[in-house]
C-alpha cells in the first residue's frame, strides 16, 4: 500500500519554501497499486540467460584410448568427490 501526499499549506504560504529542509507534507490519500506482472513473469527466464555467463567451467577431455573420450570438467569432478565424500562420512550416522 502506498499513500500519496502534498506539501501542506502552511509550507507552501512561507517565502522560504525553496530553501527550506524541514518541509512538511500532508497524506492525501491510499492506494493499493497492483504488482507489475511482466516483471515477475521475466524474472526467471532472464535468470537463467545470466547464468552461464557467470559460471567457469574449466572443460577436461579424457581420452581413453580405443574406448572413445570423456567430456567432462573440473567443477563436475570437485562436485562428485565432494558428493562422494559427504555420502561416506555420514554413512555411519544413518545405519
């Protein structure tokens, strides 16, 4: 809800209205605006535009031989080791 307002009489009648710092206003009235739909809706499509451009990825190129190439990355291994790690520290707490 936002409100609307005015300079009050008394602060428009002074001759020091222009250089004054302590103006006081006067609530005319209360609206309730309604929320800007498009934005909310472009939100997360532009989200996700930006996404890429704000990741590294560091691209890794595992040839092994006749069994063909592993395409993969530095952040997809520290992920999975991480993910490995975390798994076999807490096993013993879910037993």
């Amino acid at each position: 809800m936002q409100t609307l307002s005015k300079l009050s009489d008394e602060c428009k009648n002074c001759p020091y209205v222009k250089d004054c710092n302590d103006k006081r206003m006067v609530a005319c009235a209360m609206m309730e605006f309604k929320p800007n739909i498009s934005a909310n809706a472009t939100a997360p499509i532009t989200v996700q535009l930006t996404q890429p451009m704000l990741k590294k990825e560091h691209s890794i190129t595992i040839n092994m031989g006749e069994y063909g190439k592993i395409y993969t990355s530095l952040e997809e291994i520290a992920e999975k080791l991480k993910k490995d790690l975390y798994k076999n520290l807490y096993c013993s707490f879910n037993r």
